[in-house]
C-alpha cells in the first residue's frame, strides 16, 4: 500500500497531524478543533479539511455530526497503510512494529520458499536473479525497493495466487525496515543470505528452500535488534543533551 504521495503545505499537514495522533499526541477518542490547528499550523480551513480526509482514509480520523471530527480508535486503524507504518517508526514504537513484521514474516515466508522450490518457472527464476542482481548493485537509497522486490518474486514463484498477494501484507513493513536498516553504514551485505534462498529453489530442494530462509530471517532478526538498539541509544542521548 503506497505511501501518501501529496507534497507542500498539504502533504505537511498530513504527515504532522498522522505522527501526532499515532504518537498518542493526539489520543484516541479526542474530538479535534480544527479551526485551532489550522490556526497552529497556519494552513486554511480547505487544506485541514483536505488533510483530515487523507487520514480518514487511513482510519485514523472520522467525522459525525454533533460530534465533529475525532481520532478513531487503534482498532481501526490501517496498521497496513504505508504512512501509518512510518508514523509509528518516527514516534517510536518502531521496535514493536519491527517485533510483529518479523513474527508475520517466520509464518509465511518459510513456507513460501518451500512451495515456491516445487512450483517455481523459469520466468520466476529470472524474476528473482533480476532482484538480486539489483540488491547487490544498489545504494543505500535503492537497497530497501530491491530488497523488497525479492520477496515479492518468491511469493510470486509460490504459483498460489493468495499467497502472491501476501506481498500487501508484508510490503509496507518490510520496505520501512529494510530502508532503515540498510541506510546504516555498517549493514551486512544481505546478498548471500538471498543468495542461499534462490539456489534452493532453482535446485527444487524445498527443504534446503524453507531453512536458507529461516536462516536469512534470523540475520534480518539480529539487523532488526541492532537497529532498535541503536534507535534507543539515540534517543537517550537526544534526550540528555550527550
């Protein structure tokens, strides 16, 4: 599910308003005043009101009359929608959201790399030797998209149609973390643990498929945690002043 794409004054008071109200800024139940922030953010009434329809969209906020304009509840939240998915990286419930992408991933995508050496063809194949090649040529900026592209292949190579479109389960997550990860200098080189994966199903050994990937998520798991730890000491330190 593709990122809010709105740029200026507008996609601004999207992403404030969106961090704001996932942050807990904002709490859930809170009826807004919108002529107060607008006022704050100073922007007019037809770009709060343009705003607040982006994040209805999102299940974020909604509207009724007497009531006006509130924050809904988590429960109705789209935790799937990409922006959502970078709020909570950027207020800091990044590690819990990394934790759940993570338990997601051990279900799904060991099996998926088991039926996909079975099932694979020749145009799976390149599909994926195509998004390898792209991750071992990326920078830091193109890593997470080819990173991410070779997840969709696999689930693709699966010939279940279902399964392919796991891809919007997983995407937005693994996007954000993979972004996050390899934007560190000190990243692991993510190409052999991948590697390991296509040979086992280009060789049809759905057994040596299914561990390659629980291995490649283990080291995704050990990058994940160094990830938070190091997200953690930041904060620490913006927070004395160090």
């Amino acid at each position: 599910m593709a990122s809010y794409s709105g740029r200026g004054v507008h996609g601004q008071v999207v992403h404030t308003l969106g961090a704001r109200i996932v942050g807990g800024e904002i709490a859930e139940g809170e009826t807004l005043d919108i002529g107060a922030l607008g006022a704050e953010l100073d922007v007019s009434l037809t770009v709060m009101r343009e705003a607040l329809k982006v994040l209805a969209g999102k299940g974020l906020t909604d509207a009724r009359q007497k009531r006006g304009t509130y924050v809904r509840e988590r429960t109705h939240w789209n935790l799937l929608d990409a922006d959502v998915i970078g709020w909570r990286m950027e207020t800091g419930d990044g590690t819990q959201l990394l934790r759940d992408l993570a338990d997601v991933r051990a279900i799904v995508e060991p099996a998926a790399a088991h039926r996909a050496a079975l099932h694979r063809t020749d145009a799976d194949l390149a599909a994926l030797e195509s998004a390898l090649e792209a991750m071992g040529k990326a920078r830091q900026d193109s890593a997470a998209e080819a990173d991410t592209a070779f997840h969709r292949a696999l689930l693709a190579a699966t010939g279940n149609e279902l399964l392919r479109r796991m891809d919007m389960l997983l995407e937005p997550g693994l996007r954000e973390r993979d972004r996050m990860v390899h934007a560190h200098a000190d990243a692991d080189d993510p190409v052999p643990s991948h590697r390991a994966v296509l040979e086992a199903v280009r060789e049809r050994d759905p057994a040596r498929a299914e561990a390659a990937m629980l291995d490649l998520l283990a080291k995704a798991a050990q990058d994940s945690d160094h990830l938070a730890r190091t997200r953690t000491r930041a904060r620490g330190r913006t927070r004395t002043g160090g």
